[in-house]
C-alpha cells in the first residue's frame, strides 16, 4: 500500500513536470503577448506596493505631525517658565 | 535669604490631550486611502484588459472625447487651486474665504455638467454599458469618478453654507478639502489611463 501510494506521488510530480508551459488561471486570455505580460506585472505591482506606501505614509506624516506639536509644546513650556530668584526677590 | 536655590518654577497649565490631527480629517484620510485602493483595482482590470485585446479601441465604437475633456480636466485642477486659495485666505480673514470657496464649488459643479453632457452624446454615439468592454470600463470607472466628485462637491457646498453662517471651523473646511483634492488629483490619472 505504501509502495503504491509512493509510486502514485511520484508519478503526479512527473506529471505535474511534464508540461512546457503552464496557465496560471484557466480563464484569462493574458501572457499571450509581452503588452499583457507587462499589464500584469505592473498592476501586480501597483496592487501589492500601494497600500504599502499609503499606509507608510500616512504613519510618516503622523510622526512627523507628533514631534511638530511637541516641539511647540515644549517652546511653549520654556517661554512660561518663571525664574526662582526674582519671584523671590520680589516677593521681599 | 531665598528659600530655595536657583532656577525655575515650570508654570505649566494643565493642558487637555489634543488630537494630532482633527478627527473629520483623520476619518477621511482613511476614507481616501480606501477609495485609492478601489479606483488601484479598477485600473489594473481595465490596463488588463486593454493590452489583451487585439484591437483598441473595440471596432464600432466612437472614440473618446480628449479635447473636450481636457478642457474639463483643466476646470478640476483650477478649481482644486482655487480650494488651495480659499484655505490659505480662511486662516487670515474667514470671511474672505467664500469668493474663492465659491469659485471652486462653481467650476467643480461645471466638471460635473460638462461630464455629464458628453456622456449623453456618447451614449447617442452608441457607447453604452453593454455596448463593448470599453463602455463597461468607461461607464464604471468614470461614472465611480463622478460619483465621488457629487459627494464631494456636496461636501464643498454644506462648507460654503456654513462659512456664510459664520459656523465653519478650519477642521470642517480641512476635511472637505481632503476629499476634494483626492477627486481633483485623481482625475488627471484617470485621463490618462482611459481616454489616452
């Protein structure tokens, strides 16, 4: 049953070997010329790289977005700080 | 003698977390990111479909208006610099916003109008959504384009009402512009991949 089974799976890998060219998707009609080949590499492209890029970017723009407002926080902080001595000195 | 040595009190008030961008804005960031992906797919199938067929355009059917839809294309981009404009003068005067704000939502709805009519001559030519692949195309992804410009568009105008108002805030406005410039910016794409 083993041997059997073995010379099945065997078989199946010559088989799956002995075609020159092999159709991606039985239905499309694509790769028959360089245009669509073209077509299809580049919108492959286009489809796995730009929700990348949009997701990179709009996590880019929001960093860049955070240390502007805490940069500005942090001005602000400096500008309202009240020296020690002449609130001492002041106050006598 | 002073009661502590030298250096500084920090006055800080307690300031309230603010959001690093308006939630409006951030909403329809993400709102744009999903359309992008939407009009991406739509694009890939037809760029596909165009360089499978034998001929292209599909015999029998009229051609694409460019000249005219230049021009219209010209419309979208100037009303987008118009929109671009009215932010700027919002944040120095808001009531000298409306001319151009006005101006854009004008030359918006006229992209919509001169859209529409050359659809109606193209449908008289004989480029309907069944007609061939090319009208299916046609009708889906610039009717998918104009449907996002109305929304948009209506968008703009509720901003304009509200600017009139004196109710408008800079977030509010800042959210209609995101969407109107995802429209404008998008257009020109969509020119070229179609009608070129």
């Amino acid at each position: 049953m083993t041997r059997l089974a073995g010379k099945s799976g065997l078989a199946a890998v010559l088989a799956a070997a002995a075609p020159r060219t092999a159709a991606a998707c039985a239905v499309c009609l694509g790769g028959q010329s360089e245009l669509a080949r073209q077509a299809f590499f580049g919108t492959t492209m286009l489809l796995t790289l730009l929700p990348l890029v949009l997701i990179g970017g709009l996590i880019w723009w929001l960093r860049r977005r955070a240390r502007e407002v805490e940069e500005q926080a942090r001005r602000a902080a400096r500008r309202e700080a009240v020296p020690l001595v002449s609130r001492a000195s002041s106050s006598r | 003698m002073p009661a502590m040595g030298y250096g500084h009190i920090r006055v800080v008030a307690e300031s309230r977390r603010q959001p690093l961008v308006p939630n409006g804005v951030m909403g329809m960031l993400i709102f744009v990111i999903c359309e992008v992906m939407l009009f991406a797919g739509l694009i890939s199938a037809f760029t596909i479909l165009r360089s499978s067929a034998l001929v292209w355009p599909p015999p029998g059917q009229p051609r694409l208006p460019l000249a005219s839809t230049a021009f219209n294309t010209a419309l979208l981009l100037a009303s987008g610099a118009l929109l671009a404009a009215a932010h700027r003068v919002f944040q120095r005067d808001r009531a000298r916003a409306r001319r151009p704000l006005r101006l854009a939502v004008l030359l918006g709805a006229g992209f919509v109008a001169l859209q529409g009519v050359e659809w109606v001559r193209l449908i008289h030519q004989g480029l309907t959504l069944t007609s061939s692949t090319l009208g299916s195309f046609f009708y889906l992804i610039v009717g998918m384009h104009a449907l996002h410009a109305v929304a948009a568009l209506a968008l703009l105008v509720y901003t304009v009402v509200r600017l009139q108002r004196g109710w408008l805030a800079q977030s509010q406005l800042a959210t209609a512009e995101v969407f109107w410039y995802f429209v404008v910016i998008l257009w020109p794409i969509l020119y070229g991949v179609v009608y070129l």
